[in-house]
C-alpha cells in the first residue's frame, strides 16, 4: 500500500474531520435540508439549558426554516438579536414559547450580515448561540487573454552554390530544391564562320 503524503494528505485528514464532526452530531456542524417551498430547513434541539447546534451559518437573501424541537421538560423559545446586536428591541425574531415534547418553527430571511446572537429567554444565561449571517461572494469571472496568432514561418532563401570560373555549365551545383539565380557560364569559345 502507498503512503499519501503532501497536500493530499492534509486534505483527506480535514475531509475526515467533517465527516467525524457530522457523524458525533457536533454543536457547529448542521446540514440544512431544501424545504416544499424552496427555502432550507435548519433542524434545531432544544433540551433544558441548551440548544443544538449553537452556532449556525446562513446566507443573507435565501428563505430558511428553523424547526425547534424542544426534547426538554421546560417550555423554551428562541429568540434571535436584531441588527442592534441588542435583546428585547424592535429588531429581533422571536418564537413563542414551545412546551416540552413540542415542535415549533420560525421562517427566517435575514437581509443583514454579521454574527447575531439568540438564546432562550426563560433560560437567557444557559441557553446561547450565534447565527452567522453571510453574503455570497461576487467572483468575476476571469477575462480570457487574447490568443496570440502564430507566427508566420519564414519562407526558406535558396541557397546557391556558386560555379567556379572554369568549370563546365552543365555541372553548375544547387542544393536540391533551390534555382541558380545567375545563368550557367559558357566556356566554350564561340565559333567564327
């Protein structure tokens, strides 16, 4: 068998580790299910004194549902700071108190980014967490760089190999595939009449 090693293995060991963090239930790690109404469906415990997950992500823009199920005794609500970061102002996003055993849901689109925090309002110390509130990023697409046209190939120069004075015309030389540029020289004399 053939170690991995370098960058493969970094990412293998961190995909191991989401996987590890789904299977335990872990307080940060919560796949959301698509709703009958497009929106996305945030599945939340409520026991006595805590919820699960505490910490959410959510995008600005898109329709959530948060289903709380309260797996305690105590009646428990969840109510989320507004903008103002401040509790019990106009702002906020509350449930109505939901009996233990009981269901209870809250739609929810936020329209604001930042990190706010909700917690229980019979049980405010106890019961915390943060709803991180995100925009999507704009990515521009990369602006593809013009292809160079090739280069035209230059068009080869016969080569010529000159005839020495003296020597016969018809044995004058040329690289195969060139033309003499220059007639072939005649050395015989001419004749008289």
């Amino acid at each position: 068998m053939r170690a991995v090693s370098g960058p493969v293995a970094l990412l293998l060991a961190m995909a191991l580790a989401l996987l590890a963090a789904a299977a335990c239930g872990g307080d940060s790690f919560n796949l959301p299910t698509p709703g009958p109404g497009g929106e996305t469906i945030i599945r939340i415990d409520m026991g006595d004194n805590f919820f699960s997950p505490n910490n959410i992500t959510i995008r600005t823009g898109q329709k959530y549902i948060l289903e709380l199920h309260n797996r305690g005794k105590a009646a428990h609500n969840l109510r989320i700071a507004g903008p103002d970061q401040t509790y019990d102002t106009d702002d906020d996003i509350a449930t109505e108190l939901i009996d233990g055993g009981k269901t209870g849901t809250l739609a929810l689109e936020m329209t604001t980014d930042g990190t706010f925090p909700f917690r229980c309002d019979p049980h405010a110390v106890e019961m915390e967490g943060k709803l991180n509130v995100w925009t999507k990023p704009v990515i521009p697409s990369p602006t593809p760089s013009p292809t160079p046209s090739p280069e035209p190939s230059p068009t080869p120069t016969p080569e010529v190999t000159p005839t020495p004075e003296g020597s016969p015309a018809a044995e004058a030389t040329t690289t195969p595939g060139a033309t003499a540029t220059e007639p072939p020289v005649s050395t015989v004399p001419p004749s008289t009449p």
